[in-house]
C-alpha cells in the first residue's frame, strides 16, 4: 500500500550537526498524525524534507509511493506564511493557483474556509499575524490535498482562532483527508491527533496513539517534606519512576501500591497530605520521552 | 510550465516598483538621448555628456541607435535591479516554500521567471524604441527636419540586439540573487561592477593597459557595448564603443545569457529552500 508518508533512516547533517536522524516516519490513510517535539528538535527540517525543500543526507521519503518533489494532492504550510505583500490576500492564492493548475473559483473557498473571506481582496501587508497565518493555511488546502502538512498552524492565533484551526482540522480529517500536523502544542495535539510520533533531538522517541502513549496512571504523593520523601520513594522504587509536579511527586507505579507506599511514608516519619491515583497526560509523556524540561513547552 | 509563467507574469506586472523601473529607464533614456544634446544644440555649455552630439542626433533616422545606446550601462542597471528583484524577493518574502509546496519543480518556476523577465525586457526596449519614436518624430517636426525613418528590418533588428542585452542583464540580476539569496548584496554588487568596474575598465585602464583592453573584449558590458555601437549608438554613451565585430558581439552576449541562466538554475536546483 502507497502510504501518504513513509519514510526511512531520513537523515540530514549540516555539517557536524546531526538535524535529523534517520527518522522512519509512517502517516496511515484519513489519520490526523501529531508530529511532536520541542522547538529545534528537527520537525520542519523533517517536513521540508518530505516535500522536497530540503535533500536528505541519506534515507528515503515516499509520499503516496512518489518521490518527494512530486506534490500532487499534497498541501502544506510550513513555519511562517510566505506570501507577496503587494497582492491582497485573494491576488496571492490566484497567484498560486496558476502554479498548481488549480481553478480560480477554489480560491474563494478556501478564503470562505479559513474565515478569511471579507478581507479577501485587501492587501497581504494589512493582515495581522492570525490573518497571515489562516491565510497560509488557505494556501495549504487550494489543491484540495489528499495530504495535509501543517507545521505549527495555531501560530499566532488568538484562542478563537486556534478552537476554528482545530475544528477545520477534525473536519478535514473526518472528510477522509490526512493530515500531518506538526506542534509544539501539547493540548493541541492531544485533542485532535489519532496518532503521535514524538521526535527529539532529530530522532523519532515513539510512535503511538495518544492513549497508549498515555499508557497507566500515576500515584500522585502531597507532602509537607516533599523533598525527603522524593529521596526515600527514588530509593525504594527507582528514580526513573519518580517525577516531581507542581508541589508533589508523580510516581509511576501500580495503583495497588498505594497503601504501602503510604505506610512506608508514614513510619519514616512523613505525613502524607494527599495521595491519590490520577491518569498520565501527554505533557508527563512527552517529558519523559524527550527529557526536557517543563518551561521548553507550551 | 505556462501556469508557472502566467504566475510571474501576474507579478510581474502587478508590482508597484516595476513599473516605477520602467518610468525611471524611459524619463533616463529621454533625457540622455534627447534633452541633453537638444540643449546643447540651444547653446547650453554645461559639459553634461550628449550635450555636443548635436540636434542631428536626435532625428527620426537616429532611432536605433538612440533607442538600444543606453543599455550597456545604464538602462541595464535597471534591468539588472529588475532581474535581481524578480528572483531575490522570493527569499526575502519566504515564498520560495509557498510557490514550490503548490507543486512545480524549482526549474519550472525559473523557467517561469525567465519568461515573465523576456516580457519585462522586450517591454523596456519596445518603449525606449516607442518614446524615442515619438520625441524624435516630435523634434523634426518642431525643427522642420525631415523624418527619415530607419527600414522596418533595422528596426527589427535593433529590438532584437536590445532584447538581448537587455535580457542578458536581467538574467545576470536573477543569478546574483540565487547564489546570494537575496536583493541587497546581489544589486549593490552587481550595480558597483555594472556603473564602476566595467566603467574603470573600459574607460580608464583599457587604454592604458594592453591586457586589460584584451580582457574587456571577453566581457558582456564591452560587448554589449560593440553590439550597440554597430547599430547606431553614439560612442559618446557611457559603455558604447565599437570594440568588436557585431556578430562577435552578439555571440558573446547571447553566450553570457545562456551561462547566467544555466548558472542560476544550477544553483536553484542543488541548494536546499530553506
């Protein structure tokens, strides 16, 4: 089967620094695929890749089964918009429509798709951030792509422009587009992705969907010696499954240790304030998997 | 391949500052062909250049060689400014990504530009032959000169020979910006060789010394130059002189054209669209 993306062992080097490392990245048909990762992990460098932008160093890329370079159905925005600031916005998607042989009348769909219709006909350079980028996206869908490649979409929308993003996203997807969308947006992905695939430092982490990669739950642990009891909980069930979060601890152990762990607590002399089972989110995951810290993510 | 040259075309044509080109290259190319040796001929003493050429000059059988006599230099400096904004806004703008992600290959859209910049030049010589048409028909009448005009196929042929030049630098402009990725750096050197180091050459050190004038015989701007002369230009214009045969000088220009081209779609193609 010809899958939308397919890549394997995708690399690229500048130099001495590796930007991405062969990546083996699989996008299924009518999935709406979360590529996730902190700023600088290499996700645009991948994305332009698998449209031609930028040449591997080595590995392949296959979309639908062609070589990338051959962007039939496929549609993308990637970073920033990039558009003629001396055209209206309208102008600017006629403009393109004639590179991709695309009927001029798509032009104001896809304006009417991305709210944009009223402001049309004015030009680019009077658009704020939000319009440029919805205007983008606009760009993205005028071939009415089999494929969607989006990278970073909500950049610079305000909270209703990123709810209207999310929903045209699932719309798109429900209508049996696929959609690759890459984030730095935790929540963004988690609402609206089947599948993720979380890259750091130019290397795919896992591949999953949201809810497996959530996998278990947590023992959520509150106390007033938050400190000696990370100590004595690291020793007793290993510092991998001890996270600290907000004032108390995340530890990744079965629920039904729960009460032991209290008990353990409490004949150290530490009173527990609160302990109680909660579900991992992706936030914790995704920490985990990259190893970065909080403040590097929305 | 034709949507992508309608697509520059489009651009081409709805940009502001090329027109704005266009009105600067006509008002320069009026000026030097016609007001300054018109006032010289009222008895002006200001030793601007063209002002000893005469009112004989400027009469309809000059046409030719007034209309093409500014594109060694300066006409092709702005058509160099053309060329390298043609290509060089692609990156500024960050639509190299927007144009290529709608599906054709990188050496279409340069094909594309290649066209939209040949319409832009036939468009600078035709109205530099237009408006040199008009003003010269003009001076006759006002001066009671005859109109003699020159035959349809020198015509066709001094539109022809400016078309090349005039596309040769348009094209250079477009290399300059691929291999610098921008419009800064390629028009401020491409305008300091094209106004400085091509002037320094032909003017100043050619004549002083023996391999630099053999050098110069190997360059588009003193080939441009012998190219023009053969048709009529005043050797008083700044680049214009009859170094070279003109079939020698057509051959050469129409040889950088081709390596200009060649050389930007080289690099277009092997560098990553960041």
């Amino acid at each position: 089967m010809n899958l939308p993306v397919d890549t394997d062992e995708l690399t690229k080097r500048y130099g001495e620094q590796l930007a991405v490392d062969r990546m083996k990245l699989t996008v299924l048909p009518g999935e709406i695929y979360g590529f996730l990762g902190p700023n600088g992990a290499g996700k645009t460098t991948t994305l332009r890749m698998l449209l031609g932008l930028v040449r591997p160093t080595s590995g392949s890329v296959r979309l639908f089964g062609r070589p990338p370079g051959d962007l039939d159905g496929v549609g993308a925005l990637i970073e920033s918009p990039g558009f003629y600031p001396y055209l209206s916005g309208s102008d600017n998607l006629k403009v393109l429509a004639r590179y991709s042989g695309t009927d001029p009348l798509r032009v104001g769909e896809v304006l009417a798709m991305v709210d944009l219709a009223d402001r049309g006909k004015d030009r680019y350079s009077t658009y704020s951030l939000g319009m440029k980028q919805r205007l983008g996206v606009a760009a993205a869908l005028l071939k009415d792509p089999r494929l969607l490649i989006l990278d970073e979409p909500t950049n610079g929308l305000d909270p209703a422009g990123m709810a209207d993003m999310r929903v045209l996203i699932r719309r798109l997807g429900a209508e049996g587009c696929t959609v690759l969308l890459s984030s730095h947006l935790l929540g963004e992905v988690q609402q609206i992705c089947d599948r993720v695939g979380v890259v750091s430092r130019g290397r795919l982490v896992a591949e999953n969907t949201v809810a497996e990669l959530r996998g278990g739950t947590v023992l959520h642990i509150e106390s007033d010696e938050i400190v000696r009891a990370a100590g004595l909980v690291r020793r007793w069930i290993g510092a991998e499954n001890v996270r600290e979060s907000g004032t108390g601890l995340d530890l990744t152990v079965a629920p039904e240790r729960a009460s032991w762990l209290n008990r353990e607590l409490v004949t150290e002399g530490i009173a527990v304030r609160e302990l109680h089972v909660r579900e991992r989110d992706l936030e914790q995951v995704f920490f985990e998997l990259t190893g970065e810290v909080a403040g590097h993510v929305g | 391949m034709w949507g992508s040259c309608t697509a520059e075309l489009a651009k081409l044509v709805r940009r502001p500052a090329n027109w704005f080109m266009l009105g600067i290259a006509i008002v320069l190319g009026l000026t030097f062909t016609y007001l300054l040796p018109l006032a010289g001929a009222a008895g002006s003493s200001s030793g601007a250049p063209g002002t000893d050429r005469g009112l004989a000059a400027t009469l309809p059988s000059n046409l030719v060689g007034n209309a093409i006599g500014g594109l060694p230099v300066f006409l092709g400096a702005i058509l160099l400014v053309l060329g390298v904004l043609a290509v060089g806004t692609e990156y500024g703008w960050s639509t190299w990504k927007t144009v290529l992600t709608q599906g054709p290959s990188r050496l279409t859209v340069y094909s594309g530009k290649l066209f939209a910049l040949a319409v832009a030049s036939l468009t600078v010589v035709v109205a530099s032959f237009a408006t040199g048409a008009v003003t010269s028909a003009l001076i006759a009448s006002s001066e009671g000169e005859p109109m003699n005009w020159p035959s349809f196929g020198s015509l066709l042929t001094g539109i022809g020979a400016g078309w090349l030049i005039a596309m040769t630098w348009a094209t250079l402009g477009a290399a300059l910006a691929i291999a610098m990725r921008g419009v800064a750096l390629p028009i401020g050197l491409g305008l300091v060789w094209l106004l400085v180091v091509q002037n320094l050459l032909f003017g100043v050190a050619a004549p002083l010394v023996d391999w630099v004038g053999t050098l110069q015989l190997a360059l588009p701007g003193a080939n441009a130059g012998s190219l023009a002369a053969s048709l009529g230009a005043s050797g008083a214009t700044p680049g214009v002189g009859e170094l070279v045969s003109a079939s020698q000088a057509t051959l050469v220009v129409a040889g950088y054209l081709v390596v200009f081209a060649g050389l930007g779609g080289w690099l277009l193609r092997r560098r990553d669209v960041l």
